[in-house]
C-alpha cells in the first residue's frame, strides 16, 4: 500500500472514530417535593437501585428529593422537556391534565382489598393511563399515599354535622373541593407549608390529610383527628414522560416496570402499617383520634353518591369500565 493511500485509510479510521457515539447511561430523573425521611422518598431510592442492578447501570435513576429540582406540580409540567422523565404526585395533581383521572379520588371508590388485588391495580392504570397518553404521558403505576381523614385544631368532631360552615384545607382538585363542600364545609386550597400556621392562626379550622401530614408538618396544632373509613383512599400515581420511555430498549423497559410493579405491590401493605405508628405517636402525645360508626358512615356514603352522579354526568364511560375492571378481576 503506498503513503498516500495508507494517510486515506488512516484519516477515514479516525473520522469514523470521531463520528461513533460514546458509551453513556441513560438518565431517568425523578424529582420529589418531600422530605429525603419520607417513606416515599425510601421507595424511590429502593426503585433507583433496582433499576440500576436490572440494566447493570445502562439506565441510572436520579432521585431528587423536598424539592431540590421542582415540587410535584411544576415536575409534572417539565415532563417532556427533556428535563423530567417520571414523577411520582398525589393523583389528585392529575385532574388537571385530565378530568376524568378524577374517578380515582372519589369517596370510598378506592380500597385497599381492591388495589391488593393485582389484576384490578392493573387493569385501573391501564385504564388511567390510556387517558394521559394522547398528551405523550404514561401512568406506571399507583402506589398507597394515605387513607385521608380530617385534623381539626379546635373542634373535635364527632358527627357530619360538626364540619357546617368549617373551612377546610384540601390539595385541590374538583372531586375534593365537591366532597368539603358536600359536608357544608367551605374548601380552601393552600400549600402543604402553610397550613400547620394556618391553622394555629385559626385562618382554617382544619386539614384534609394524611398521617404523616398529621405527625410531620402539623403536630400536635392540629388536636383531633376524625376518620371515616374508606372515605378517600388516595394514591400517588406514577407518571412517565411516554416518549422518552418508548425510546428505551426493551431490556430497560422492562427493568423499569418490573420494578414499579414489584415496588407497588409490596408497598400498600407497608404503607398501611407506617400510617398507624404516625397515628399511635400523634395520640400517646396527648391528641385524640375519632373513628365514624357504620351507621355514622352512612351520611358520608350519601355525599359519595350525590359526588358520583355528578361526576357520571360529566364523563359516563369512566366509572362503568373501573366497574368492568372490578367484576373481571374480584
């Protein structure tokens, strides 16, 4: 081979070179608005490192936790800009990309023997899912967030007529705003930050929330506690950018809903019995806690039906295919 052909070979060699990718790992970046203590935080940590093993770190999860890249909602809206691949926010936050995800936040809709039952977690975020993905968006999952029930500061409610003309604190969301308002009770919505002072101040005379909402941001301001059962079983839902996703290989595809799905399962019986040792501190430091009779039930229930008509006559289709879903699987 002459000089000059061997100085071609030896320039194309290097120009290939030059133009071949590197080798890097894909990011999945997942940010989180509480606390790195949360539970929640725990089981994305736990998702991360099962993801990293399953693709032997071809795919590397990125956790973000109280709000140092974005809280819920504006990770919510950075889906699909390249700077957010999943978020994981209390599915009443989805209401705004769809009304229809409301179904999932309607009184005693949701129970844990339900969402226990695998068939029927699935076919439910199959069926939610299929609501997001003309917004190139995709539910992976819905995981337990509380069995929510009532803090008041000064009232010790005992019955529904107790809540007339009490202001309420609640995430937002039409279906919780309609469920406050349902109890003569006037909904105000404001950050989880805000409403521990709020309360002490006497500006709201109560709080829609969970244990840890309770134990970790309200303390003992907030003196009793109020429960119905099944009342509002509310979730997070597990939301991914879809294009990103579908641009995964198949293996990491696999690697991240293998993952959710063995995360999700495991997680509503834990999560169950995290909630109850919240409850237990809350009451040995000196608050009461107040659980509705069936018969007291009974009033919340007609709240529940008069919330649903309502909603039916606003999406039709909706609750019939959950109730397809359910007879399929139960």
């Amino acid at each position: 081979m002459s000089m000059l052909k061997r100085f071609i070979a030896a320039t194309a060699a290097s120009c290939t070179l030059a133009l071949a990718p590197a080798a890097f790992s894909a990011e999945l970046v997942l940010p989180n608005e509480v606390a790195a203590s949360h539970w929640k935080t725990g089981y994305m940590n736990e998702f991360a490192e099962r993801v990293g093993e399953r693709t032997q770190g071809a795919l590397e999860v990125k956790v973000f936790p109280a709000s140092q890249l974005y809280n819920d909602q504006d990770a919510l809206a950075a889906l699909g800009t390249g700077a957010v691949q999943m978020v994981w926010p209390v599915s009443v936050r989805i209401e705004t990309i769809d009304p229809r995800l409301g179904a999932i936040n309607l009184p005693f809709t949701l129970t844990d023997k339900l969402m226990n039952n695998q068939c029927y977690a699935k076919g439910l975020t199959e069926l939610m899912s299929s609501y997001v993905e003309p917004r190139q968006l995709k539910i992976l999952g819905l995981l337990r967030a509380a069995d929510l029930f009532f803090i008041m500061s000064r009232r010790d409610v005992k019955q529904i007529a107790d809540f007339k003309g009490s202001k309420i604190r609640v995430i937002g969301g039409r279906v919780f705003l309609d469920t406050i308002r349902g109890l003569q009770a006037s909904p105000v919505s404001m950050p989880a930050s805000e409403m521990s002072t709020a309360l002490g101040q006497g500006a709201i005379d109560g709080v829609f929330t969970s244990a840890g909402g309770w134990a970790e941001m309200i303390g003992q301001t907030g003196k009793h506690a109020y429960y119905v059962p099944n009342f509002s079983l509310t979730t997070y839902a597990v939301v991914v950018d879809k294009v990103w996703f579908d641009g995964l290989s198949q293996a990491e595809q696999e690697a991240v809903t293998s993952s959710m799905d063995e995360i999700t399962s495991k997680q509503w019986k834990e999560v169950v019995v995290e909630d109850q040792k919240l409850i237990d501190k809350m009451v040995a430091g000196g608050a009461t806690f107040t659980q509705a009779t069936a018969e007291e039930s009974k009033a919340y229930q007609q709240i529940a039906e008069n919330n649903k008509e309502v909603f039916a006559k606003a999406h039709p289709e909706v609750l019939p295919a959950m109730d397809a879903i359910e007879a399929r699987c139960l």
